[in-house]
C-alpha cells in the first residue's frame, strides 16, 4: 500500500534555502515537511565558500537585502543550538590599477548613498591588512559588516531548529511528479518514498529548480553556472578574512577585464577566504557548461596564478583539493522568491547564483512572511517570478 502523509507547506530542496525556509516558516507556526533526493547540503551548498557578503552586491535593493540578511544571520548566530563558524570579520576587494581604483570610488559612494559603511582603502592599509599582498596594487574598498559561515554547518543547525519547531525532513526521497488536488487547494506529490500531500509548495531545488518547476507547467528561468574552488594549505596567516579581486565585479557582472583572453574566457577572478579549520579557499571561475561538475586543470592552473599575481608567495603552498559546484543564474542575478500567480499556493525560491549563503536567511524569513501572509523584510516585486515574462 502506497505511504502518503499530509503537511501544510511541502518545501522541496534540502540545501541552505530549504533548510532556511524550513527553519523561518516552522518558527512561525506552519507545518512544514523538506523533501531532498539526497542528503542535506549534498547539492550547490556543500560546493561553495560561506560568506554572508554585501560587498559584491548591487549598490541599492540588492545590497540592502544581503545588508538585512547579514543582521538575520547574527541573530541565528545566537538563536540557533548548533554552532555553524560565524564570524564577523568584514571583507575587502583590492585593486591592481588606478582605473578600477577610481570605479571603486564611485562603487563606495553608491553603497553610502544605499545607507552600507563602506569605505576606500589606500596602499598603506592593504599593507596592513596582509604583508603578502604584492606590492604594486593600489588599494581597494571595504565592508565592515560581511561574515563568513561554515556553509554545512550553518544548513544542519537551521534543519536542527526547524526539527525543534516541528519540521520534518525527508532524505534521499525524490520528488517524481507534482499534481493539483481536485479540488485545486492543494497538490499531490509523488516521491521515491511515497505521497505528500500539501496545501503548499515551495520549490528550492537551486539548479533543478527548473525540473521542478516542469511538473507543474511552470517554466522556470535558471541555468546551471559552474565554479571551481581550490583549498589550500595555510603555512602562514596570509589573511584573517575575505578578500577578492575588485575585477571579480567585473566578472560577476558580466563586464570587460583588462586581464589576458583565457581568464575572461573562464571568468577567473581572486577570492580568497580563510577558513577556522585554518586552511583557506581560493576562487574564482564562471562557466556554462550545464549540469557538467567535473574538474577542469586548465581553470584551476588560472586560479592559481590568479591568486599567486596577488599573493606572491602563495607559490610555495600545498594544494589539498579542488572542486567545482554549480551556481543557479538568473539573467539580472536575482534571485526569484515569488508566489507564481498560474498556481495558486506553488512558490519558488531559486536562482540565488552564487549568493545563496548569503541570501540564505532573508529567503526563508520572506517565504515565511508570504506563507503567512504578513508584511515582508524588504520588498520584494524585485525578486518576483514574473519580471522575466515581463521581457520575453
């Protein structure tokens, strides 16, 4: 006999969004149940570094959302059982040329004009940020309030208090099909352990959001980015907290570098975080290769002279692995946390690119706020699913 089991809100996603949503909407009194095809963090949040960063967001609505999402992250810092890494150490991006020096400047007056304390860093304060750093960059650009996580750490404890508030999790289960009840109140979905029921759906699927959404005649506009990661040794304290290239703006974005074709090409840009375990981490690269995880030598050789035409002596440290994840991209690089108006009660919570540690906590508090219908953090007509159909 088939096993079928009734909740309110069916979120589908186990990585750090679902376990957000999971946590938020549990906390606020609604019956959740999380359904993940394998184990919790297995996907995209378990192949990414873990920082909650306003630094290298859109001066503006996006910036104020990582800036209201960092301030949620240090309340679960105190409210969440289970510790997760949780610094709040700050964050810089330098700067190799005067050039980007003088965009720096209009990037941090931007920022100040959106309410964020950003300030300019010269030549003698990245001197004292780190005695590695090469001696010709010209200085860079600061963000006080920017943490880091542990990114596995940080979606287990949130699963934990979401359990203690009722929530269950439904590992190793995928979902298979997604129907509307008769009386289209609801919605029937199929799994590998069975059928739940529910008056809700939230799908946070990440980069299979667009799989999910196909069950139910919902096209959803994400595409799969890669990014590979290298995690090295650390013989030395290079640095004490994040740092990236103030080119990887440019690459983020989708701008011209003045850097040689093959790291355009792969869009390979420093970023370097230590992390507790006293290693650290060094980025970045962007590809559309599709669903495509293997390790590429000729990104990671990039990487690594990225990051050595930063930090010299980098050169002579031990590279224990590499690895790649897959970043779920939106076009204008928001994410969508929306109500799909086709179908009442599915939602999706998606395409957080290479934000989702982020964005993580301002995404369950929202879907939480809609769930229940309550006034949201911030607003949120940037984030709805409708603005791409608005330009197709």
């Amino acid at each position: 006999m088939e096993q079928t089991s009734h909740t309110e809100v069916a979120v589908i996603g186990g990585g750090i969004i679902g376990s957000a949503i999971a946590y938020y909407v549990a906390k606020a009194g609604l019956q959740v149940t999380v359904i993940e095809k394998g184990e919790l963090a297995s996907g995209t949040s378990s192949r990414c570094d873990g920082n909650i960063l306003a630094i290298d967001k859109d001066p503006g609505f996006d910036s104020q959302m990582s800036l209201k999402s960092q301030q949620l992250v240090q309340q679960l810092s105190k409210e969440l059982k289970h510790p997760f890494e949780y610094r709040a150490l700050g964050s810089i991006l330098v700067c190799e040329t005067e050039e980007e020096m003088s965009a720096a400047e209009q990037w941090v007056n931007r920022q100040k004009e959106a309410g964020l304390p950003f300030r300019m860093l010269d030549q003698s304060d990245i001197r004292q940020e780190s005695p590695y750093f090469a001696d010709d960059l010209q200085g860079g650009l600061e963000c006080p309030t920017d943490s880091t996580v542990n990114p596995y750490l940080l979606t287990f404890a949130l699963a934990q208090g979401a359990k203690e508030y009722g929530a269950s999790f439904r590992l190793r289960q995928e979902v298979t099909a997604i129907q509307r009840d008769s009386s289209g109140q609801g919605f029937r979905l199929e799994t590998t352990g069975g059928v739940v029921t529910a008056k809700k759906v939230v799908n946070a699927a990440g980069v299979w959001a667009p799989r999910i959404g196909e069950m139910v005649g919902v096209t959803v506009p994400i595409l799969p980015r890669k990014g590979h990661l290298i995690v090295a040794s650390r013989a030395v304290p290079l640095g004490l907290r994040k740092v990236m290239e103030f080119g990887y703006l440019i690459s983020k974005f989708g701008g011209t570098r003045q850097v040689d074709a093959e790291t355009e090409k792969y869009g390979v840009a420093l970023v370097f975080e230590p992390t507790e375990s006293q290693n650290f981490l060094i980025g970045s690269s962007r590809q559309f290769v599709g669903l495509d995880t293997r390790v590429d030598w000729t990104v990671v050789r990039l990487m690594a002279r990225r990051a050595i035409r930063f930090y010299p002596g980098l050169a002579d440290f031990t590279l224990i692995r590499t690895y790649c994840g897959l970043r779920p991209w939106t076009r204008d690089h928001l994410p969508i946390i929306s109500a799909v108006e086709e179908v009442p009660g599915y939602y999706i919570a998606a395409g957080h690119e290479g934000d989702g540690i982020s964005l993580a906590a301002i995404t369950g508090k929202l879907i939480s706020e809609m769930l229940t219908e309550q006034p949201t953090s911030v607003p949120v007509e940037p984030l709805r699913y409708d603005r791409f159909r608005e330009r197709m």
